[in-house]
C-alpha cells in the first residue's frame, strides 16, 4: 500500500472514530437542552420579604434567559426552621422541576438541632450551586462603651452573668457565630431568641440586650441611623460596605461566620442534569447586572463554582457548627 493510501485510511478512521463519539453524544446534550421543558419550582425556607426571598426573586427574574425561556416560580415554605420546605424538597422527584434555596439549618445541621427531623440533610439532597455568602456584621447598642471585639471580650470576661445578645433564632449562623466567638474566647454570653432580624434590631435599639451578630444588609439601615454601632465582620475578609469594621478574625484568627445560600435539589438527580442547572445558576450569579444587585440589596459576596465545590463547603460547615452545636446541647425548639 503506498505511504498516502496508509496515511488516508488512517485519517478516515480517526474521522469514523470522532463520528462515533458525536453520535455517541446527543442523549446528553438532549437531556441538557430539554431541562427546563415547562416550569421550575424553587422552595424557598422562609417567608416573602426577607434576606432569602429576595435573593430567591431577584434570581427568578434572570432566570428565563438561561433556562429556555422557562420561569422560577418562587414558592415560600417557611416554618419548622426550615424544615417545611426541606422535607418538601427531599421528598420531590429529582427530575430537576423542584429545587430548593439551600441555606443552613434545612440543609446542612438541621438533624443536630432537631433530632426529630423525618430527612437527614447530609444525605437528602443534591447540591447544584452555591450562590452567594452574605457578611455578618458584629454590631452593639449605641449606649454600650464597647468599641472593638477585645473590649466586648474583657466586658464578658469581667460581669458577673453572661452578657445578653440578640439571635433571629436557634442554630441561625448569627447565633452560632456568637456561640463560636464565646468558645474560641473562652467566654460566656446568653443568647436571647426573637423571630425575625426586625426583633432583633428593635431589641437592640431598646435596650433589651447587649449585642448581635445579624447580616450586614439587616443591619445596614440601623447603623447608617446610628442607631446601633458595627465593631466587626464575621467574614474571613473586610466587608467593603463597612470599609472602617475589622474583621472579628483580626481579633480570634480563624473565625468566620457566614449566612450562605445556593441552589440544592432532592438525592439521586442525573449528573448530567445536575450539570445542565449549575450552568443555568451560575451564568445567572455571575452576571454582571446580578452580582452588582446582590451587593448592593443585600452586601452578598457571589461564590457560584461546581456542585462538588458545593458538595463540600456544605460538608466542612457541618464539621465547623456540629461541635458547637453538641457541646452547647443547642436544640431548636
């Protein structure tokens, strides 16, 4: 056989080869074309109005555009710390039609504070995409003479009862952020639970308690009234929204505290369509007109990355608020 002839018979079964794996490959790409064929479902853990439902309706709003021009119809599941939509999502068909604004308690260590709980969060769902984490900011009474993170340290130190702060709820991370200062300080505080971060604000302005840990865009509008004042951040970086906080790390290295969300759907979902969702949610946060709403509503930081990217940042807050949470015999009411 000529040299040529060798060299064509080769390339024609190269080409084959290529052919084969093309054809090999539509079921894959059908599947990532067909999700969304009709309307997607997100639960969301809490009420309309707050922090969460409005992260889950400003990414509703992009969501057409990546997603075959489908809607995200937000559904609000809240009670039970959770637990509503939780269930509700892990007991869904993992068909990529109800997914889940992931957060905290629902999601990663609600089994610890509820033991009772009918799911195990750790192995109940999928994760697809952590979106964004918003900063919380270490903020205290405008009449206490407590200016930096060591001086509220030396106040616990120095009363005789633990120092009273104001938490949105039992295992929220504005509460296991504290518990964590107390620990890693060697102190003790007394945390006073409300219902919404409203209460919280509102006992603080009154008197009622001492100090909080709330997310910046909670606190935001109060500090800016100078109705309570912002010592620190609980981010491993400084918060550009209080350009003059440091954070609660400079004072206790290695703390951090965050209020995180992303999208989870039920265990069991396809991989590739776990796939064809984290490209439509991360396309959506990371866009420009997104991120710029999101930091400016809410101060959040955009994360988005890999479902096993956050696969296992849900894994090391677990093995980070578990300790905590067992050593404190912290249990949701």
């Amino acid at each position: 056989m000529p040299h040529h002839a060798g060299k064509s018979v080769l390339f024609a079964r190269r080409n084959l080869g290529a052919f084969g794996l093309m054809l090999a490959a539509p079921p894959i790409a059908r599947a990532q074309a067909a999700w969304p064929d009709r309307p997607v479902r997100l639960l969301v853990p809490f009420g309309a109005g707050g922090a969460v439902d409005t992260l889950s309706r400003t990414v509703a709003n992009h969501f057409g555009p990546q997603a075959n021009g489908q809607p995200l119809v937000v559904e609000n599941r809240a009670g039970a710390g959770g637990a509503i939509a939780g269930q509700a999502t892990a007991t869904a068909r993992p068909d990529g039609f109800t997914l889940m604004m992931a957060d905290l308690g629902a999601n990663c260590i609600g089994k610890e504070l509820q033991p009772g709980l009918p799911y195990d969060p750790m192995t109940a769902f999928t994760p697809i995409c952590h979106l964004v984490n918003l900063p919380l900011a270490l903020i205290v009474r405008q009449g206490l003479d407590v200016q930096t993170v060591p001086q509220l340290i030396a106040r616990a130190r120095a009363s005789r009862d633990p120092i009273p702060y104001a938490s949105p709820g039992v295992g929220h991370p504005s509460h296991l952020g504290v518990e964590l200062i107390a620990r890693m300080a060697g102190v003790r505080f007394t945390a006073v639970h409300y219902r919404s971060g409203a209460d919280v604000m509102r006992s603080l302005i009154q008197g009622e308690t001492e100090f909080s840990l709330p997310s910046v865009s909670t606190s935001m509008p109060f500090i800016r009234e100078r109705q309570v004042r912002a010592i620190a951040v609980g981010a491993a970086r400084p918060v550009s929204a209080l350009p003059d906080a440091p954070t609660i790390a400079t004072t206790l290295p290695g703390f951090e505290a965050t209020t995180w969300h992303g999208i989870a759907g039920p265990a069991g979902m396809a991989g590739d369509l776990v796939t064809a969702i984290n490209r439509a949610f991360n396309a959506i946060i990371t866009s420009a007109e997104v991120r710029e709403t999101v930091a400016r509503v809410q101060a959040a930081e955009v994360v988005g990355g890999s479902p096993q990217d956050f696969a296992a940042f849900i894994r090391r807050e677990f093995e980070k608020w578990t300790p905590i949470i067992r050593e404190g015999g912290i249990r949701a009411e």
